[in-house]
C-alpha cells in the first residue's frame, strides 16, 4: 500500500475511532450513489470492522430517483456493492412512491435538486431504520462540508452550521443517527483510494445535482469551491485545519445546544418525525396527487 493510501485510510479510521461512529452490534447502511465518495465509505466501513474484527455489519442503500439515467445507474451501484461484497438494498422513488421528480419540481417551481434532496433524506432515514439499520452513512467530504458552511454563513442559516459533525446523533426514537466517516478527507482522496481498490464508480452523474462534479454549473457553490481549492494549492491543510475547527467548536457546544434542543414530533400522515405536523414527503405527495387528478379531471372536459 503506497503511502498517501495509508495515510488517508489511517485518517478516516481515526476519525471513526475519535468520534465513536461504529459501536458494538451496530448495523450501518451506507447511501451509496454509485460515486467516488460514497463508494470510498462503504468500502472503508467494511475495512475497518473486519479488521478491528468488530460486532457490526454494514450494508448498502440506493434511492433510483427515476430519471432517465437511473436504471443505468443501479446496474452500476450492483457492481460496486458486487466487487465489495456488500449487500444492496434499493428504493425506486417511482415504483415503490409513485412520485416524478421532474414533474413534481416543474408543478412546485422548485429546483429539481431541491426535491431530490428532501426525498432522498426523507427515504435515507425511513427505509434503512424498517430494514433494521442503527445507523445511516455518507460519502459526504470536507469540500461538501466547506461549501455548506460558507453558504449558510451568507444565507444567514447559522444553526445549519451547527450540524457540521461526524456524526449526528439521533434526536427522536424514528431518526437514524448519521455518521460522516470522509469529513475530514479532501474529494480528490476518496478518488484516489477508490482507483486504487479498483471499485468501479460509476462515470454517470446527475445533470441536476449540485454536488461535486456539477458546482461547476451552480455560480455560488462553484465561487466557494474556488476559494477552497486556491487555499488548498497556496495554504497547506488550511482546508483541513479549518474543518477541524468548525467540527471541535461543534462538539465543544453539542451538549448545551442538546440540552435546548425542542422535542421533534411526529407527521400526521406516515409518522415519520418532523417538526412540523405535515412533513415535508408528504406535503409534496399531496401537492402532487392533487395535481394529478386536477389534470385527470379536465382531461374528461
Ligand atoms: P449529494 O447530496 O448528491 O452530494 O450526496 C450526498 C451523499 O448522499 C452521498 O455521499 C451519498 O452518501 C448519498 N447519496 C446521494 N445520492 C444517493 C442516492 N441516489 N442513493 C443513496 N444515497 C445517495
Ligand atoms: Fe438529485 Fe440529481 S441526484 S437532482
Ligand atoms: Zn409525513
């Protein structure tokens, strides 16, 4: 193993040690979108259990959004979980939920990737903990981190910052607790490892999703990503040095902001927990199916 692997396998290992993200009997699902991050934290996951000979398992979770590529896309994420020999669970957004992302952000006049993200972190919560998961990972890395917390200091959405942590422990008896193994591993890292491990990640990507490869085609995220790559290549570490920072303020004050924290309910309609009475799925199924049978209706004038 050549050393720059070493190095970036000693640190995310250190960072699930430090941070306790697996314990004894956990059950981790990794959200795996068939990409370079997501695919680097499966496979770091299981690494890290069966060399610590540890009393967890890990498993795989992919959400088939049902856009045109998508199919594509699982066949491929089959590939990866096949290669590392992890098992896969899948959920089809238009199958199983009967919902149309296009359609749906074309009727709310939201960005496409808005309702993706709401529906993917509402099925990333709900699927996995019914399949007996304890707890939830993702590929997310100190980039992704980075560009959030400048974002949320412009917007003003400071408490949003307040969740930059490895892990994000479970506020309500239905809420997964969500671990972060790759935070503090830069995005070119996780490449790195996974050509090295020969995974096959997949070279399709989403043409509305604001992550890595498309900040390109988001003028705020892309601005951010500059600052953080011209630090990277004038400063040395002072990425790292400062996500570590974000994350010692973080946990320095979780307790205090627990011990504030308001009581998450549940929705009226699936159950889920939310903190409003409808969540946020379910308004959209709504919205939705009205629409559908509005249109079904003045289709018979
Ligand atoms: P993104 O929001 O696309 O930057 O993705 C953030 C994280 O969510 C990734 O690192 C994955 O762990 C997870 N993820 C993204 N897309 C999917 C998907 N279709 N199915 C399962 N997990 C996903
Ligand atoms: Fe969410 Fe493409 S993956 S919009
Ligand atoms: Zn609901």
């Amino acid at each position: 193993m050549n050393n720059e692997i070493e190095k970036y396998r000693k640190k995310v290992f250190k960072t699930i040690e430090k941070y306790k993200l697996i314990e004894n009997k956990d059950r981790i699902f990794v959200a795996i979108s068939g990409g370079k991050d997501s695919s680097a934290a499966l496979s770091l996951i299981k690494e890290y259990i069966e060399e610590k000979n540890l009393n967890a398992k890990v498993f795989a979770y992919h959400i088939n959004l049902g856009f045109g590529y998508s199919d594509r896309l699982e066949e491929e994420v089959e590939k990866i979980c096949d290669s590392l020999g992890v098992e896969l669970y899948v959920t089809n957004v238009k199958k199983e939920f009967n919902l149309n992302i296009l359609e749906i952000s074309k009727i709310l006049k939201r960005p496409i990737c808005s309702i993706c993200g709401l529906i993917k972190r509402y099925l990333m919560n709900k699927i996995p903990r019914e399949l007996g998961a304890t707890k939830i990972a993702t590929g997310h890395h100190m980039y992704d981190m980075l560009i959030n917390y400048y974002k949320n200091l412009i917007h003003g959405n400071f408490d949003w910052n307040l969740k930059i942590l490895p892990k994000l422990k479970s506020e309500h008896p239905k809420q997964l607790t969500k671990i972060r193994p790759l935070i503090f591993a830069y995005p070119h890292e996780n490449k790195m490892y996974c050509e090295y491990k020969n995974i096959p990640i997949t070279k399709i990507s989403c043409p509305y999703s604001p992550n890595f490869c498309c900040y390109l085609s988001r003028r705020e995220d892309y601005k951010i990503f500059q600052i953080l790559e011209f630090s990277d290549k004038n400063f040395n570490n002072f990425n790292l040095e400062l996500i570590r920072g974000i994350t010692r303020f973080n946990k320095r004050i979780e307790k205090t902001i627990e011990a504030k924290k308001e009581n998450y309910m549940e929705c009226e309609i699936c159950g889920e927990p939310t903190n409003q009475k409808i969540c946020g799925f379910c308004k959209l199924k709504l919205i939705y199916q009205k629409q559908n049978m509005d249109n079904k209706i003045s289709n018979l004038y």
